[in-house]
C-alpha cells in the first residue's frame, strides 16, 4: 500500500512540473522566430512568347485522323476474294474476344449431338454447339471434340479480303500439337 502511495505521488508531481507554466518562454521564441523569419523567393523568369507555326504537310496524311482502309465498301465483293457475311446479325458472345473464354467441359446430347460448355471471365455458362459463333473476328465453331473446340475465324487482310484461321480453345491443362 505504501508503494502505490508513493507511486501515485511521484506521477503526480511529474504531471504538474509539465504544467503550462513551464512553456511560456517556449511560446514567445515561436512568436519571435515566426515573426522575424519570412520566406522570399526569386520571382518566376518571364517566359518568351511561342511562334506559332500552321501545319505544312498538307501532302501528308493527318496524324490525328485514322488511316483510310484499303478495304472495299460493305456489301462490294471484291473478284478473287473470300468474303465473310458481314451483314448478319450478331450474336452474344460475339463482343468478346477468344482469350476471355474457357472450355469447361463437353458434352453429348440426343439432339445437337456433341456440344461444348464455355464460361467466359464474368463467371456465365454458356452451350455451344457446331455453328455458333464467338470471338470478335466472327469466329465460327467448326469442330467439338473432347478436348478443344476448333474456331474458324476472318481476319482482314487489308486489300479488301479476308483470311480464315483456325484457333483452338482447349481444356484447362490439355496440350495437343500446334498442327490441328
């Protein structure tokens, strides 16, 4: 009990010597050094006047507009050329591209025969069968077999045809030859 006493005495004359008396002399030399100290600094240099300068490449392309396809209008069949249905409507999965796409698993069915379960990066499911379409390059599924699905797909060539290539979309974990 006499050491708690003594305790609590000396924590309380600790706690008066921290009193505000004590900072009066402090306070002034703040005042005095805030008061006597003021911050310059150089003025900002004056800066020249820009030349302005008009555009002079009027024998050039404009870099701010796209560049002119070298493609025919849609809808013109360019001789010699493969031509994917550009004027078909598009379906769903249409506006994602292949990588956002995982084969989950495939299936057979009495009445669409094989069909393929996909799962997109937004966690939805979706059966496909042999036809459907997917992939922004208007890709088709031409094959369902138990480990991949085969996407035939357009590309552009950029002189008004058009390239098919074929993409796979494998399980998870299956490896096959780049030769399909």
């Amino acid at each position: 009990m006499m050491k708690r006493l003594t305790l609590m005495f000396c924590t309380a004359t600790l706690l008066t010597a921290c009193s505000q008396a004590g900072q009066q002399d402090l306070v002034a030399f703040t005042e005095q050094v805030k008061s006597s100290s003021v911050p310059s600094a150089p003025p900002l240099p004056e800066m020249p006047e820009l030349e302005r300068v008009g555009y002079t490449g009027t024998n050039f392309r404009n870099p701010f507009e796209p560049a002119p396809l070298n493609a025919p209008e849609p809808g013109q069949n360019t001789a010699g050329c493969p031509q994917p249905n550009l004027e078909r409507e598009r379906e769903e999965l249409e506006s994602l591209g292949l990588d956002q796409f995982t084969l989950v698993g495939t299936m057979n069915t009495n009445s669409e025969g094989r069909v393929a379960l996909v799962s997109t990066n937004q966690g939805r499911l979706y059966r496909l069968a042999t036809g459907a379409y997917m992939g922004l390059n208007l890709g088709q599924i031409t094959q369902i077999t138990p480990d991949f699905i085969m996407i035939t797909e357009w590309v552009p060539a950029g002189d008004g045809c058009w390239q098919q290539r074929d993409t796979a979309l494998r399980l998870p974990g299956t490896q096959g030859s780049s030769d399909l």
